[in-house]
C-alpha cells in the first residue's frame, strides 16, 4: 500500500506483516517467530531502509513486542559477533523503555530461542 500525506510528499511503500501465532500468555513456536523475523529482515534489509520499522501489539501485550525487539537485537548479535548477551539487551530494553521489559517467562523464552538456533546449526 502507498502512502502520501500530502500532494508535496513523496509517496512511501507500507509493508505489513503479520504473526498471528502469539496470543495471550502462550508463546509461539520459537522457530517459526525466528522465521518471521528473518523474513522480515530479507524483506525490509536494515540498509536499504528509508525509515524505521514500526511495530504494534494488538493484543495490548507490549511485553511480547518487547520480546520481539529484543530477538530481532539478539539475532542480529549472533549473526555480527558469533555471540549473544541476553541480559545486555534486555537491560538495554528496560533503559530505553521499562514498558517493554519482559516478564521472567519472556526473558526464559528468548534463551529457548537462541538455544533453537544453536540446535539447529548442529551437523
């Protein structure tokens, strides 16, 4: 979808993406939230683009898009330094906007996540 705010503004290409696997208090398959996020990333590449990304929780759960920030930061850690810090990011999170801290069973996921990806690089 486009979108032109006025006739002087340049018109902007809208991608939306949706991960409807979340709701509530159960978390998703921490492969298939790895997915979508990769496939995020090969869609829209941090440098190619022209503005941010923007997110929304519809279910009012702002702890699962803090989860979802915080994944996106650790997979693009481990990809950069071969390593990732849980913590360091989350506390990054939790400076920058308390909100979007994780509860204890969203910070015990997002280990599960990267011990998936780990997993799954194993011969």
């Amino acid at each position: 979808c486009l979108l032109c705010q006025d006739k002087k503004a340049k018109e902007r290409l809208l991608q939306r993406f949706l991960f409807p696997l979340w709701d509530g208090e159960q978390h998703p398959d921490p492969l298939a939230l790895i997915d979508f996020l990769t496939a995020i990333r090969q869609r829209v590449p941090h440098r190619k683009r022209a503005s941010p990304l923007l997110l929304h929780c519809s279910s009012g759960g702002i702890g699962q898009m803090g989860t979802l920030v915080a994944l996106d930061s650790l997979l693009h850690q481990l990809r950069a330094e071969k390593s990732v810090d849980v913590f360091g990011v989350v506390l990054r999170l939790m400076k920058s906007c308390c909100l979007m801290t994780p509860t204890l069973d969203q910070y015990m996921f997002l280990y599960t996540c990267i011990r998936d990806i780990l997993a799954q690089r194993q011969p």
